[in-house]
C-alpha cells in the first residue's frame, strides 16, 4: 500500500491514535500540526510538519510537495466553555481553517476527506439517543463552528468530485492498551481525564459542573467511547472511499449513556481511590443529555467496536496516567 495521506491534527490526542492505526494498516501519512496542543512524541508513524492551517501559503506548499490520496481533518479547538468565552476564535480555527484547507483540496484535485466532527451539533436534543437525522441545533459556538464546516464540506461535495466521511464524535476517553500515546492530561477538561488524576492525587479534588440537570441524579449523561475503536472507525471510513463509497455523516459513539456520579463513581472503584469531589455550577454550553445512536456506522463502514465498556475506557487511562510517573 502507498496511498499517501495528510493528517490535520494528527499530533494530537485523537488525531496520534488515528496516526498510529493507519502506520500499522500499511498507509503512509504526513501529519501537519502547529503542536499548540498536540505534542511531537505521539506522531508515531509518517513525517510530521509543523505548520499551522492560517497559514495558507504553507498548506499550498505541503500540497505542492506530496500527492495525498486522502485528507483526514482533526485540528480543531473544542472546549466548550472556551469557546462561548472566545466565539471568533473557534470560527477562526475551526470553521475558517476548514475552508482553506477545502480550497486546497479543490486546487490540488483531493476528493477524500474525513472529517472529526462533535455531538455538539446537535444541542440539547429532545430525544436520546441521536441518530444522524436528528435536528443539529448547537447551543455553543464550538458546536456552531463544527456544524458550519459539515455544512461547506456537504455543499463543496455537491458542486465537485469530493466524497466524504463526517464523524460525529461523543465522549472519546481512554488511551492505546499498549501504553504508546494517550491523552496529554495536563490540560485535559474531559471527566474521566479529570477524574482519574484526581484519583492520581495529580489534582487535589473532582469538581462536577452542575447538579441540577433534569436526569436520574440531577448530573450530566453522555456517550464514551474508547479512543482506539474511534480510531478505527477513521481507517474503516477512509477504506470505505477508498472502495468508491458515498458521501456519508456518521455517529461515532456507544448508544449507553452514563451520568457524571456513575462514572466518578467508576473510576474510584477501578482506582481504589476515595478522591474529593465538589459540586459547583454548571458550565455554560453544556447539554444535559446527548447519547448517540450508532446504527449506521455499524452498517455502512462495518464498523465493530471492541472496547464499548466504562470499565476499559477508565482502566486504558489510568495505566497510561500510571506509566508516566
């Protein structure tokens, strides 16, 4: 195999998992990351250039320079809070920055393009779990900016020869059950990275951002899902263009939800670990409830999950966390 592909993003904690899954599957990847979060040592596989996607002349130069096949779009920024607080930055990066790299694929002839998209799109949804027909009605400007790139991605496919895969990622956790790559924690806003450096004493407590949602335990419910069977679902996806597949928008999650409590109260047991936990407000943008219902990716990609439980996505992370010590 000698499909040449670029990887946006690919230094980062879901694009170096992506990474390392299409290096073991034979593809030769070029990553281009600005590493403003993402860190060299997890590109694993293929050449990584530093470069950042405002720099338009730049990304004409790596397109100039290698032939892609294919492009896989992960760079982003995507904390929620962040984004309400700073709007015109994740319409910077996120929704500006994925029309120049369109506008290259259009001048240099890429017609493949798989895009990280975020269940953020779809709001406070009214029924759960979501599937892709669901009305995507964002409620913070990181959804907005993703929702808006799926948009010019689905009208740039109609007016030319690109076909596309759209991942709507939930929850991703875990890390490789090799110990490789994992999640650069230091900065990390997600639950279960929270919590288990809490459980780590990395952190002196666990706060929960909100008690008073309108679920089972007044606490937020969502969908994880394992970074590996993500990462998977990515080359299943490119090999589905690559057999001529069309145009598709896929959820990427487990269909199980589970509520803050339920998984702080996971991880303590997994870590044997009775960390603090303090309850302060909710953060703004976040949804009560958003779980997704992953029928379709299991039929058109074929896509077969093996790590769908809280129990690994938890334990995966803890010994990444572990081993670093």
């Amino acid at each position: 195999m000698n499909q040449k592909v670029l990887v946006t993003g690919g230094a980062g904690y879901i694009g170096s998992h992506v990474v390392r899954q299409l290096g073991e599957a034979g593809y030769n990847t070029v990553v281009y990351d600005n590493c403003s979060t993402g860190l060299p040592q997890s590109v694993l596989h293929g050449e990584l250039i530093i470069g950042d996607l405002g720099d338009i002349d730049r990304l004409y130069q790596v397109f100039g320079k290698h032939q892609f096949s294919a492009v896989l779009h992960f760079a982003a920024s995507l904390v929620v809070p962040e984004s309400v607080a700073y709007p015109l930055d994740y319409y910077a990066n996120n929704t500006r920055n994925t029309l120049n790299l369109l506008r290259c694929c259009s001048v240099m002839g890429v017609n493949q393009l798989i895009f990280s998209s975020t269940a953020a799109v779809y709001g406070e949804p009214q029924e759960n779990p979501v599937t892709e027909s669901t009305p995507t009605l964002p409620i913070n400007p990181y959804g907005r900016s993703k929702l808006i790139s799926e948009f010019m991605i689905q009208d740039y496919g109609l007016a030319s020869c690109l076909r596309y895969v759209i991942l709507r990622y939930f929850n991703v956790a875990g890390a490789d059950p090799g110990g490789r790559i994992g999640q650069n924690s230091s900065n990390a806003t997600h639950l279960i990275a929270n919590a288990c450096n809490a459980a780590l004493k990395r952190q002196s407590e666990l706060k929960i951002f909100g008690t008073d949602f309108p679920t089972p335990d007044g606490t937020g419910i969502r969908d994880y899902i394992h970074v590996e069977d993500l990462a998977a679902a990515h080359v299943d996806a490119l090999r589905y263009l690559e057999r001529d597949g069309e145009s598709q928008v896929l959820n990427c999650g487990y269909g199980e939800g589970y509520s803050v409590r339920q998984v702080v109260e996971r991880v303590k047991a997994i870590s044997g670990v009775d960390f603090p936990v303090i309850e302060v407000a909710r953060r703004p943008g976040d949804p009560a409830c958003v779980t997704a219902d992953a029928e379709k990716i299991k039929q058109v990609l074929n896509w077969q999950p093996k790590y769908n439980n809280l129990d690994n996505i938890i334990y995966s992370f803890l010994s990444w966390e572990k081993g670093k010590i």
